[in-house]
C-alpha cells in the first residue's frame, strides 16, 4: 500500500461530497499534468489511502482521507466535448489523461493546515510544503503519513 495527497479544490470535490456518498466511488478526473498523470497511471493503485487537501479556498489543508478503488484508466472526462477536461487531441484508442477512482474513509476533525503541516520538521520533504510545489497528485511516505496523523 502506498500514500498520496491529492490536492481539490473544494467548489469541485471536496472531502464532503465523499462524506455525502460513503459507498460510492467517485472519479478522480481532470488532472491535466503530465507528472500527475505518470503518478495516476504508474503509481496510485488500489487499496492507496489518499489525503484530500483542499486548496483554493479559505481553509486550506488536509481535510480527510480516501481510498482508492481503482487504479489508473482512461479519464473519462477527456472524450466529453461538454466537459471543461475535454482534451480534442486523446483519443480513445490513445488517451493522454488517466482517472481512479477513491470512496470515503474519514474526514478529520479539523482541517490539517498548510501552515500546521510546515511547522514540522518531519515533513520538511513532503512536496506540498516545499515552494513552487504544485502537482495535484504528490507521494506521501509512511513516515510522513504517521506523522500528519499525528497532528490531528
């Protein structure tokens, strides 16, 4: 099992539309980065825990946490001429963009900020505390799980 952080914005999929919909696998789509993709596709694999961080809005920080379902495929999204995702150049036959899905396991207590997350010297190397860090999708080691665990 491997960890991930997973960066949303929550106008858009929130910890709580998880909360909403416990036993439904919602579709992590519309990630329209390459290294992202590469992770999507090569990395997160089912049975991963994934932190919901949101950004974007007032209370930024980890909010819960997911689990995927299943791993890497086609992002439906990118095929769909109505959907902001819509990429003209994928095709079914060679799609460019790869979606999982995740359902709910917890949402925390408290919103884990960014600010609490980069007062730990623990989690100094963990991407989303390090300047011009910005990929939607980001690897989280065991350590630095237990250790955002720990701040709850």
């Amino acid at each position: 099992m491997a960890y991930w952080l997973f960066k949303t914005e929550p106008s858009e999929c929130s910890i709580d539309d998880f909360a909403n919909a416990p036993d439904t696998a919602i579709v992590w789509e519309g990630v329209r980065n390459y290294q992202a993709r590469n992770m999507l596709r090569d990395g997160v694999k089912a049975g991963d825990k994934v932190f919901i961080y949101h950004s974007s809005c007032k209370l930024i920080g980890v909010a819960g946490i997911a689990r995927v379902v299943r791993s890497g495929y086609p992002d439906p999204s990118q095929f769909n001429s109505a959907s902001v995702y819509f990429d003209s150049k994928s095709s079914t036959d060679k799609p460019r963009w790869i979606a999982v899905d995740l359902v709910f396991e917890r949402k925390l207590p408290a919103i884990i900020s960014l600010d609490k997350l980069k007062s730990s010297a623990k989690l100094s190397e963990l991407p989303v505390v390090q300047k011009g860090s910005r990929l939607s999708v980001m690897p989280v080691n065991e350590a630095q799980w237990q250790t955002i665990m720990q701040l709850v």
